[in-house]
C-alpha cells in the first residue's frame, strides 16, 4: 500500500515536471519571439537600402516580410513554424537555425558528455582516495591544484588546448574538474563524519566498505542533483573552449551570432540549450528523490 | 585568520595600492605606440617590454589592474545590491513572492550564465568607445549575476521573520519598509558582504573570458581579459615570458580571493 502511495506521488512529481518544462518552454519561445521581433534592425534587408528599388516596391518587400503585422499575428507565426521545426533563419550565416542546430549540437553534446565524464571520473575518484588515504600532504596538494585551477578563465584552458593540441572534451574537463571536486570532497567528509559511519568504522569496517556501503548511499542524493548543474558548467565552458579550438558546436555558433549580432540564431540556440539544461536538471532531480526514496 | 589567509589578504592589499597608484606609476601613457621599437623586450625606460603595437606594457597593465579591478567589484555590489533588495523582500513577505523569487532563481542558476551573457551583448551595439564597454560589461555582469548570493540572503531573512525582536516592531505599528531598512537588512549585512566578496572572483574571471572573446572591454583600454586575448599564440611566450605577467597576476587575485574567503561550493 505504502509503496504504490510512493509511486503513484513520485509519478505525480514527474508529471509536475514535466509540465512546468513545458510551460517554461511556451514561455522561453514567447521571450524568444519578443527579442527577435524587437531588435534593433528586425527585418530590415539590404535591399531597401538599394537606390534602384522605387518605394513602392520597398513596401511590397515589407508587406512579404510581414512587418506590418500585429504583436499576436506574430506570435502565432512564429509559434506556428516552431511547430513545424522552422526556427527561422539565421541573418549571418543565411541558413535555417534548425538545420545549424541539428548540425552543431551532436558535435557539443559529444565533447560535453565525454569532458563530463572524464571530469567526474577524476573529481570523485580523487575526493575517494583522499578520504581513504586522508594524508595531510595530499590533502595540501589537491586543494592547491584545484584553486590554480579555479583561477584560470576558461578561455586561458582553451589557449592552452590550442597549444597542446589537446582534444576539446579535455579542455571542458579540466574547467570543470574543480568545480566538482571540490563539492565532492565535502560531500564525502561529511557524510564521512555521520554517527552510523563512525559506528561503522568502530566495528572495524575497512575503508572502502565504509566508502561503498555508508557514505555513498547517503552522498548519492545530491551527487545526482550536482550532475544536473555540472551539465550547465560544461555548456557554459563550450562557448570559449569552442571558440578557441575551432570546434564547429553550439559555443562557437553562439560566439559567432553574438559577434555578427545575430538574434534569431543566439537566442534560438540559448533556448535550446536551456531547455537541454532544464530536463537534465529535473531529470538528475527525479533520479536523486527516486533513490533518496528507495534507501529510506 | 590563518597565516596563510594574512598572506593572502595582504597581497590583496598591495594589489589595491598599486589599482589606485597607478597614475602616479604609468611611465607612458597605456595607448601611446613606440613604433620604432614594436615586441621590445624590457628595458629601464620599458620595464616589461613593449606590446605587437608598441605600446608599453607596463603602462598597459597597471591601467588595466586598475579597469579589471574597479570593474568587478562594481558589478559584483550592484549583483549584490538586487540579491539583497530582492532576497530580503521574499525572505520577509514570504507566500507566493518568495515562492516566484526562488522559482526565478532556481531556473536562471539552471541556465548556463554565459549564453545569458551573450544573448544580452548580442542586443547591444558592438561598434561602441572602449569606456562604453566597461559600462556594458559592469552592467551586464551586475544586473544577471544576482542568482548565487539571493538563495543564501532570503534563507537568511526567513530566519529573521520569526525572530521576537520584529514581532515586536510589527505589534508597535512599524511599517514594511522600515522593518526592511531598520531590522532586517542591519541584520543581515555581514552575509551582503559576504556575498559581494564572494562575487568578485567570479566577476573578475568572467570580464577576462568576455573579453578573450571581444566581447568584453574593447581595445584599447586594457583589462586583464585583454592582455591576456594577446596570448592566443604560447609558443612565443617561451622565448619572452614576461608577457605572462597579466595571467599571473590575475590568477594570484582570483585565487588570494578564494583564500580569504569562504568556499564557494559550485560557481558557473
């Protein structure tokens, strides 16, 4: 009984989720629509600057780019095409965004998945072996490392992949590196210091049983909600890393249509990732009540 | 305080010094160009040497230790400003504000902030006089970098809600304003410092990212972003290792920064 009320309230938590993302995204698309409809230059085609167009053509060129429409009509255009996967078209580069985002984002997602994975590969297996071995000399020295690393921009890290020709995924890694570990490594310590572990290590539990059977169950709730927003960090670190490395992804996209002031294309390709941040967030939420619910 | 957080505030100190001495120490002006004598390497007339322009980079980086360091701290005081505006209010009222509030938090701390930032500078002319760009910068980085420190502020101010020295100021007939300015934000100005400390770092290391990109203080005012953008080629730097200066130096603040004060957990 107990445990169809939790599934059913955990269902309920899911659906709540997933219409808030929704009404997010209707609200994202409207913001959306207001800044490109707003911006300085909308709409306006070097054409008209043309002295050989008479005027009245130059009216007919507006009248086919529906500039004369009302705030609403505009909305449901743009609304309407979205539902068809149009996203409009980029000014600088003269394509459609759907296209250069389909195009662009399995080369982002690929560098940001495997520089996440490197990252928390490094960052917990180092925050374990400190707790195990818990020697202040590696203590010392992790900490520094992590705060050197803390202090470079991320476009000093993407420099320095340029020259060491390293690949992009290792350059996202090591921004994001110590934003974890450090998190991590208190995490750990805490949990580490809990009554039951104690009781644990008084029992003479070895180090590691203490590790996998008492302190990670009880770190893994926000260890889960933590990899949500290092999704965020990763993107973020993209755009410098992507820039610099000449990798053809989101970040350079959006670096090249915030140079070329190109609205529909960086506040398409923000929505976008928006979106992507929002699930993957309320995604590693979900996952961390689930097993915070099944260890209780 | 340990030894280590003195030494580090210490240095902080010494950094601030030479930010406002740097009048008095320019030995040329930071735009004018030696052309003669363009990549020089240091000299008594040009201590470190001269920039691919040739333009003292001495001058260059005391000004732009004075732009880097006026620039964050301004920015991070208005981002604190709102965040302490905004979190107090929620944090005080309480009920559907504070549930907005935090909702719009939690969703922009969702959001990766450099896209945020780009989206923004995208809507603003690009073509504009450098001291326009600081103004840009400061204000771009002030009005969105509100989100980190308003979570820990209304917390705060929820605990003071029910405190019996403000039930005791509502029961004597005090209104919502000087409950605000009078007991509550006395209350909780040692977390606004906090948070405007906390802010700094951030802000100092996102000017430099921005301005790697071009998209930050424009040429030729110099910035840390700035000086540290003329690097993108390292191979020279073995030959001429002085130009590494600005990075050092930036990164000895960032991370004195992060000594003195307290852990920040997760920063974007």
């Amino acid at each position: 009984m107990i445990e169809t009320r939790k599934s059913t309230n955990f269902f309920r938590l899911g659906l709540r989720r997933l219409l808030f993302l929704v009404c997010l995204g209707l609200g994202g698309v409207l913001a959306s629509a207001t800044l490109v409809r707003f911006a300085p230059g909308y709409g306006a085609e070097e054409r008209e600057l043309d002295p050989r167009w008479r005027a009245d053509s130059v009216e007919a060129l507006r009248q086919k780019q529906g500039l004369h429409r009302g705030l609403p009509s505009f909305y449901f255009h743009y609304l309407s095409a979205l539902a068809h996967g149009d996203l409009g078209e980029s000014d600088s580069l003269k394509r459609p965004v759907g296209e250069l985002l389909r195009r662009r984002l399995p080369v982002t997602g690929n560098s940001v998945i495997r520089g996440l994975g490197v990252a928390w590969l490094a960052a917990a297996g180092l925050a374990s072996l400190g707790l195990v071995t818990r020697g202040w000399w590696f203590e010392a020295s992790t900490t520094a490392f992590n705060s050197l690393l803390l202090s470079l921009p991320s476009a000093v890290v993407a420099m320095l992949a340029v020259h060491l020709r390293t690949p992009v995924f290792c350059a996202i890694a090591v921004v994001v590196f110590p934003r974890l570990y450090g998190y991590i490594r208190n995490l750990l310590v805490r949990s580490y210091h809990q009554p039951h572990v104690l009781a644990a290590r008084a029992r003479g539990l070895g180090s590691s049983a203490i590790l996998l059977r008492h302190v990670l169950p009880l770190a893994a709730p926000p260890l889960l909600a933590l990899f949500g927003v290092s999704f965020a960090i990763s993107f973020g670190a993209a755009i410098p890393i992507e820039a610099l490395c000449d990798s053809p992804g989101l970040g350079q996209l959006a670096w090249q249509a915030a140079l070329s002031r190109d609205l529909p294309l960086i506040v398409n390709v923000t929505l976008v990732v928006s979106l992507v941040m929002l699930a993957a967030n309320s995604l590693a939420d979900l996952a961390g009540r689930a097993f915070a619910g099944s260890t209780q | 305080m340990n030894p280590l957080q003195k030494l580090a505030a210490s240095a902080l100190c010494a950094i601030f010094v030479l930010m406002v001495l740097a009048t008095f120490l320019l030995p040329t002006p930071y735009a004018r160009q030696f052309r003669d004598i363009p990549n020089a390497d240091p000299s008594t007339a040009h201590p470190l040497g001269t920039d691919a322009l040739g333009r003292d980079s001495l001058s260059r980086l005391l000004y732009g230790t004075r732009v880097s360091l006026l620039l964050a701290p301004a920015a991070a005081l208005l981002s604190t400003m709102i965040a302490a505006l905004l979190g107090s209010i929620a944090g005080l009222l309480g009920g559907w504000f504070e549930r907005i509030v935090l909702a719009a938090t939690d969703l922009s701390l969702a959001l990766p902030w450099l896209f945020l930032l780009l989206v923004v500078r995208a809507t603003l002319p690009l073509d504009v006089p450098p001291f326009v760009s600081v103004v840009i910068a400061f204000l771009m980085m002030g009005l969105l970098g509100w989100q980190a420190p308003i979570r820990v502020i209304c917390a705060a101010a929820r605990g003071v809600r029910d405190s019996d020295y403000l039930l005791l100021a509502r029961s004597s007939g005090c209104r919502p304003a000087r409950l605000l300015l009078g007991h509550v934000a006395p209350n909780l100005r040692p977390l606004f410092y906090v948070q405007f400390f906390i802010s700094i770092p951030l802000f100092i290391l996102t000017e430099a990212n921005l301005s790697i990109l071009g998209l930050g203080v424009m040429e030729p005012m110099p910035s840390w972003g700035n000086l540290v953008r003329g690097f993108e080629d390292f191979s020279t730097l073995a030959a001429s290792p002085w130009r590494l200066v600005p990075l050092i130096l930036l990164v000895i603040v960032v991370m004195c920064f992060q000594l003195v004060l307290p852990s920040q957990e997760v920063t974007q």
